[in-house]
C-alpha cells in the first residue's frame, strides 16, 4: 500500500493544497490514491494524469468517481463492485477542514492511518492565540501581542507603531497587515475581519531575522529538516510567501552561531513532543541575536516543506510506520450487566 494524498477542503487555502498536492505527485514515487475534498464536503478519487492545477480550476474534477469514508480507507462503488482505497492518508488539507481538526477527528474515527496533526494539535497550531498560550506552557518564547475581537474598542489599548494585524485562525500570509500609521488601522482590521472575528496584533520590529525549521519524531528520535533564513521585504504578503513555494530545489543551511542553531531546535522540541507525534511540522521563529521566539506553527506545511530535507520521501516513509496507534477499546458492559443483574434480569 501507498500514501493516498488527500488535498482541497472548504478552505481560503484551498487552492494552495491543490498547488501542495501536485509538488508531492514529483516528490514522492509510491502514490497509491490522490483523493480530493471539494468544498461542499464530498470525495472524489483523481487520476494521477488529471494531477493539474487547470483540472480544477474548470471544475473537471466532479466527473471523476465519488468516494465514501468507511472504516479502514476510503470506499469506491460501482453498479457491479465496492472497493476500498487503503493505504496512509497525508493530510495535505491546508488551512480549515485540514489544520483544525475535522479531518483529523474524521480520519481517527475511522480509523484510518495518517500522517498529519491529531485533532489536539490542529486546534492548537490552528488558532494563533492559542499557539501563543500553548508556546508559553511550553516555556518557549513569543512576542508580546494582543488580541482584538470583532466589535472591541481599541481606542484606549496601547498600541505602539509599527503593528502586524494577523487574522487569528488562518494561514499568516492571509489578510496580514502592516500598519504605520494610526489612520490605517480601521482598514486594515475591516479587511482581517472578512477573514475572521479575532485578529493577533503584534509589534513589528524591523529587520528581525526569521527562520523555519521541520521536522518529526521517527522512533523517539527526531529528524530535522535545514534551517531555512526567510529572506524578505517587511513582511510575507499571500504573493510572495505562495507564488513560489511548490520549488523543489533543496535549500543552503541557513549561516547562524550554533548557540542560535541549538536554541531553534531546542525550542522546536518543546512545540513538538507530546502533541505532533505522527505529523511532520513546521515551526517558524524570530530571532533576536541568539534569542528564539516562536512565530508560528505550521501543521501542514506548504507541500510538507519537501524542499528542506535531503530525503523527504524515505522520512516521509519511516513516518508513515511509526504513527501513533489508534486502540479500539474492548467494551465489555460489565457495568449495565451489574445493573441488570441487581434488577434481576
């Protein structure tokens, strides 16, 4: 059995996991299933041919086969037969549907193997606030911030210029801004609150150096991806940080003390144990000197940040048999069979 890739979902990003499933089509040789989720929540089994960003986009796929979730895989019926695709499932749902959870409570229940977040991590990673809560329980870094609901009067908050508005539950690059001056804000919360009702302000320190890291838990060791520097303008709007992201050419080692190479892997440690086990992350941090902060978490990585390891499809393999078990509880009704037994029946 292969990696069935399952990709879309009801999702801003949704176009961005089309874009992610595609790079793993080169990436990864044993596919067994490319599996994808439309909008109003149904399945369709895509043939590796109609792998193509323009299948989509002209809505072809909803000639291919529907599929049902059953237990195990994913189910194909025909007027003469019933099959089931099984093999493990990368959640390569970007955003909602794929990042917060329902994909992951759906694959559990079902008891379907994947590579992905379990539904604890997904809304953790998820919603940024609570990232940032998560972060500090971890004794891991964050920036100071505040947090802005739809409806709040922010006249009287501190609020000291520069300031980065991030919607709180989506990816950072979506309806980001970055404010300068005072009269902007209004604008800029109107247009992070079409996306969500709860917005992450943040300072915006100039010239602050950033850097991502991936990685995972293969029998209680962890794999590291390079450590990427993000070269960047200000900040990453949707264009720049996506318009090129599905590249495949490996990145250089970023060019850092080991002392800030350690203290980014440290940190990435305390995100990941005992919550990722059985996704393969990525974590984005600043860093001040050799300090760390943790930007953000990225559960589902834009094409599971392939283009950082060396060997992405033998991790990738070496994941897909080290996941976490899903135990089926062995019910044995003793409780009712005492009540019943004292009722006398």
């Amino acid at each position: 059995m292969g990696f069935i890739i399952l990709f879309g979902g009801n999702s801003y990003e949704h176009e961005i996991s089309i874009v992610s499933s595609i790079t793993l089509k080169k990436e990864l040789k044993n596919i067994s299933a490319f599996v994808f989720l439309d909008s109003s929540g149904s399945f369709y089994l895509i043939s590796k041919e109609n792998m193509k960003s323009k299948y989509f986009a002209l809505l072809e796929y909803k000639k291919a086969p529907k599929l049902e979730l059953t237990n195990g895989g994913f189910l194909q019926k025909s007027l003469m037969s019933k099959k089931i695709l099984k093999g493990v499932v990368i959640n390569l749902i970007h955003g909602k549907s794929g990042e917060d959870g329902q994909i992951a409570g759906i694959l559990d229940f079902y008891n379907i193997r994947f590579i992905g977040p379990r539904l604890e991590a997904s809304v953790l990673s998820f919603n940024k606030e609570l990232t940032k809560i998560y972060a500090k329980n971890r004794n891991v870094k964050v920036l100071d911030y505040k947090i802005l609901r739809k409806g709040d009067d922010y006249s009287n908050m501190d609020l000291t210029l520069p300031l980065i508005l991030k919607p709180a539950r989506l990816g950072s690059s979506i309806g980001i801004s970055l404010i300068k001056d005072i009269d902007d804000i209004d604008y800029a919360l109107d247009c992070a609150f079409e996306f969500d009702d709860t917005v992450v302000v943040e300072s915006f320190i100039p010239d602050i150096k950033e850097y991502n890291l991936a990685g995972c838990i293969i029998n209680d060791e962890f794999v590291f991806s390079t450590i990427e520097e993000i070269k960047k303008n200000e900040y990453l709007d949707f264009d720049k940080k996506y318009l090129d992201f599905a590249t495949t050419k490996k990145l250089q080692e970023a060019q850092i003390s080991n002392t800030l190479r350690d203290n980014i892997k440290n940190s990435f440690k305390k995100i990941y144990l005992n919550c990722f086990e059985g996704s393969l992350i990525r974590c984005d941090f600043f860093a001040i000197n050799d300090e760390v902060f943790l930007n953000e978490i990225n559960p589902i990585p834009g094409s599971m940040a392939c283009y950082l390891f060396e060997n992405f499809g033998g991790i990738l393999n070496s994941l897909s048999i080290n996941l976490p078990s899903n135990d089926v509880l062995n019910i044995q009704y003793k409780y009712i069979s005492k009540i019943q037994a004292i009722k006398g029946k």
